[in-house]
C-alpha cells in the first residue's frame, strides 16, 4: 500500500517536472473531452453557430507584493458587428504563495435592446488558480464559483474549471496560450453546461502594454448550439 501512494506521488511529481509530459497531458484531455461531446452534435439535424466580437481594456495595479486590483471595461458586438452589450469589471487578487493567487470579481452589464427596456445585470466571481512554470511553459489550473455563464443565457450558479498552458517563446514579444474551460451547473438541473476552448496570443508593445488576440469555442452541452468569440483587447499593468 505504501509503495503504491509513493509511486502515485511520484508520477505526480515527475508530471510537473517534465514540461513535455505536462503538455502530451493537456493534448490527451482535450481530445478526449471532445470526442466524448462530439457524438451529441453529430445526431443533431442542425447545429447553430453564433458568432460574438469583444474588446476591451484590461487595467492592472499592484498594490504591493500579494495585492492587485484590476478594472476591466468591454464592449460586445453580435455576428452582424452591431453593438449588443458593455460591461464593467472591477477585481481584488490576493497572492499568499508563490504559486497560489485568490481572486474576488464583480461585473456589471448593461444591455440596451431595441424597443424594450435596457437590461441590467450583476455577476460576482470567486476563484483559486494554481500557477507552475515548466521551462518555458506556465500551466495553470483555476477554480471559479460565479452566478454567470458569461453568456448572457443563463444566471445560474457554477462551478467553472479551466486549465491553461503557455510558453513563453525565446527572444520574442508574442506569448501564446491555450485553454480549456468547463462550465458544471449547479442546483437541480446540475451538470456539464458547456465547454469553452481557447487559443490566444499578447503582443508586448512596450514595457507593461500588451495587444491580444484570442478565439473561444464554447461548445453547449445542453444545446445544440456552438459559440464562436473572437476578442481583441488591450493590457496596461502599473
């Protein structure tokens, strides 16, 4: 029993240390999630496809070494490139280990619609990301528990899971990242709500002023319905 925990262990261990292993990992799960999803899609007659923009600015203070306060504006545009929503985000994260950060956000949407009254909306978010870097990669974990799918569908409770990997690309500006995100529904109808794929880059223009560009798949579980979002937005850290 012993010798079988500390062969667990050192798996574990060695999963971490070897950055190629971490990767051939993520691979393994993600083609594993999607073949398991893809079936449900494949029987449907039709499948819809949506297609969502976003920019905005993503400011970020360091208050000292644990404290950062960010306030993030954004604005949305549907598939026809009209206007549909903005929003503003203010966030708290706290850093009590090197490799541990705690974060506690708030959202408020407004979302004027044509010959009705304009909407208004309120998400909170509390989450835990663990960081490690690997060489040149830097993989994440992170555990988010909010009132919003980020979708303006449902105002449920989840539990969102998202795991991340970059790399950091010898002497370049560019810093590509993927991810993977699962959204779980709580309360009575619980389960998989939908899953979101991303890939993306940031740009350093200058000290602390980033450009990025990214691409999310969200892909419905309960729907057949797959999300295309396509955001440009702009970093200044002080």
């Amino acid at each position: 029993m012993r010798r079988f925990q500390s062969n667990k262990v050192n798996c574990f261990y060695d999963l971490f240390k070897d950055p190629f292993t971490m990767v051939k990992s993520i691979v393994r799960i993600a083609v594993v999630l999607v073949f398991v999803l893809a079936p449900r899609q494949v029987q449907a007659q039709e499948v819809n496809n949506e297609l969502e923009y976003r920019s905005g600015i993503d400011l970020s203070y360091k208050l000292n070494k644990k404290l950062k306060v960010s306030f993030v504006p954004e604005i949305r545009f549907d598939d026809s490139f009209d206007f549909d929503k903005y929003l503003f985000e203010g966030g708290l994260t706290y850093k009590p280990l090197k490799f541990l950060s705690l974060e506690g956000t708030y959202r408020y949407t407004v979302n004027p619609r044509t010959g009705k009254d304009t909407e208004y909306s309120n998400r909170f978010g509390l989450s835990a990301k663990a960081e490690k870097e690997l060489g040149r990669f830097d993989a994440g974990f992170k555990i988010r528990y909010t009132n919003d799918a980020d979708d303006g569908a449902s105002d449920d409770e989840f539990f969102r899971y998202k795991l991340s990997l970059g790399y950091n690309i010898p002497k370049s500006k560019l810093t590509p990242e993927i991810a993977m995100e699962a959204f779980q529904q709580l309360g009575n109808d619980g389960g998989l709500y939908k899953m979101r794929f991303s890939a993306g880059a940031d740009y350093k223009l200058f000290k602390n002023n980033y450009l990025g560009l990214s691409y999310k798949l969200d892909y419905y579980h309960t729907e057949y319905l797959n999300k295309h979002i396509v955001s440009l937005g702009y970093k200044i850290k002080f």
